[in-house]
C-alpha cells in the first residue's frame, strides 16, 4: 500500500506541480488537493490520507488552525508544513498544532519527499534551515514569549 498524500496551498500552480511530482515517486499517490484550510480539514476527514502537506498562508483557514483540528480530529494522520514562511512564530505555531514536519518552499523536491518518508515512519523531520532556528530559540529563548520551543520540546 502507498503513502496516501493530500496537498493544501492556496496556490493552483503549487498544487497541482507538486502533486504531479509527487504522483511520479514510487509508492506515493495524491488523493485530493485543497485550496484552503477549512476544504483540507474536510478533505482529510473523507479521503484519510497518510501526510497533508500543509501550506500556512491560507484563506478561510489559516494552516495553524487546520493542522491542530486534522491531528485532534485524525491522529493517525502526519502533517508537513511547506511554506515560504520560517519566521520563529510560524515555525513554533505549526509544530505546536502538531505538525511533524517543516520545510521551507525553497527547498529541493527531493527534501519533501525525504519529508514526507520520514513522518510517514514515526518521525519528525525539519529541514535544516528550520532546525537551526528551532535550536537558536531552545538556546536562546526570546524573553517574555509564552510560544517558546521549550514548549514544543
């Protein structure tokens, strides 16, 4: 059985390369493709999917939102977050909704399907940009924050 991907981004053109790309890797299939948070939500609950691949930036439903309601709602359902965004709040808000995986759209393809593989076994993957910074705030927490990595650790 293949892994089972839906993709949410409220980008067509982002959806529909990155579905094609996926659909060529062996054992991985695109099951749906939402243009927003609140259809992924909905789509995830129909098609029960193995991975979302989450875009943040999202009308309707903001990314956040609809991963924390997709892993409260479907546990058994991975989320990568995929997104121009690697700003501290972004990266700490998706992980803390119960994401298991971040990575920046600047990345190769390769790296999301490298992803996409790791969360689908049980693990958590943040690519390296994106590590660096979750260790830079675990070392040095910002103070006054409530959203520190402490509590995503």
């Amino acid at each position: 059985m293949g892994i089972k991907i839906l993709i949410a981004d409220d980008h067509r053109i982002v959806r529909e390369a990155i579905g094609s790309l996926l659909n060529d890797e062996l054992g991985m299939e695109v099951v749906g493709q939402a243009e927003d948070g609140r259809t992924a939500v909905q789509l995830a609950r129909e098609l029960q999917p193995n991975v979302v691949v989450m875009d943040i930036e999202m009308p309707n439903l903001n990314g956040i939102e609809a991963t924390r309601q997709i892993v409260h709602k479907l546990p058994g359902v991975r989320v990568i977050a995929l997104s121009e965004r690697s700003d501290r709040r972004s990266v700490l808000g998706m992980l803390k909704a119960g994401a298991s995986g971040y990575v920046p759209k600047q990345c190769a393809f390769k790296e999301l399907v490298l992803a996409i593989r790791n969360v689908v076994s049980s693990q958590t993957y943040l690519s390296p940009q994106i590590s660096e910074a979750v260790v830079e705030e675990y070392l040095n927490p910002s103070a006054g924050h409530d959203d520190s990595v402490y509590s995503v650790l």
